[in-house]
C-alpha cells in the first residue's frame, strides 16, 4: 500500500458515489478527528479544530485560495508532530483531497458550487 502512496489505516473502508461532496465529506472527516483528539498534543487539538473551521468556511462560501495554503500548512504542522496516529490520520484527507479534488475546493471559493452551509452557524442551506 505504501508503494502504491496510501496505507491501511484502520482498515476501515468508505465507499462515496462520484455524486458525493469532496470538500464536505473532507469537512465531516476532520470533524470526526477533531471530535475525537483527547487534546494531548497541541498540533492535533488546534490542527483539527482550525482545519474545521477553514473547510466550514470554504463549504459556506466565504474561503479563499489562500485558505488551501493554510490547510496544507496545517498537515506539515500535525504530520510527524502528534504522540498517535490520530493526529497523523487527520491530514490524509484534506491533503488528498486538495491533490485530487482541488477543483471541487475550487467550486466553492470561486462561486461555481453554491454554499452548502449558512455562515453565521453550521446549518445547512441545500441539499447535497
Ligand atoms: S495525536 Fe493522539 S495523543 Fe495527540 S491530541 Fe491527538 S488523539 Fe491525543
């Protein structure tokens, strides 16, 4: 798997449609990591709870480019600098999904996608 550039994990596997939201499914997998962090370790506590924030912001329509930036400066921030694997888990994800997916990120920053959140809380405004 290594060779292939991924790993195992925990072995769990998650199946998405082409249909799926890129950037939302990230959003609800850092929310699961941040959920998750017992807060031991500052990269991993802060790191997940802003990578959150910047995908909330992104996912309301309010992000900008410079917040891809930030996410990928996040993950150099907690990679190799959390005591578990947790912290180190949460930035495949986002680091993936920005490989892979940056025109998905890019949809929402720049208008194409409308918002899927309201930015004053963390309702959502359409169905995705
Ligand atoms: S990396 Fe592990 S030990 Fe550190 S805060 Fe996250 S869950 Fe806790």
């Amino acid at each position: 798997m290594a060779a292939a550039g991924t790993m195992l994990g925990t072995t769990a596997v998650q199946i998405f449609s082409d249909q799926d939201d890129v950037v939302y499914a990230t959003y609800r997998w850092i929310e699961f990591y941040h959920h998750e962090s017992c807060g031991k370790c500052t990269p991993c506590r802060e790191g997940n709870y802003w990578m959150g924030q910047i995908l909330h912001r992104i996912l309301s329509g309010q992000g900008t480019h410079e917040d891809l930036d930030t996410l990928l400066d996040s993950c150099d921030n907690l990679l190799g600098r959390s005591f578990c694997a947790l912290g180190d888990g949460a930035t495949s994800p986002v680091t993936s999904s920005i490989q892979y997916f940056k025109q998905d990120y890019l949809d929402y920053i720049e208008g194409r996608k409308p918002p899927m959140f309201s930015p004053a809380d963390h309702s959502m405004v359409g169905a995705h």
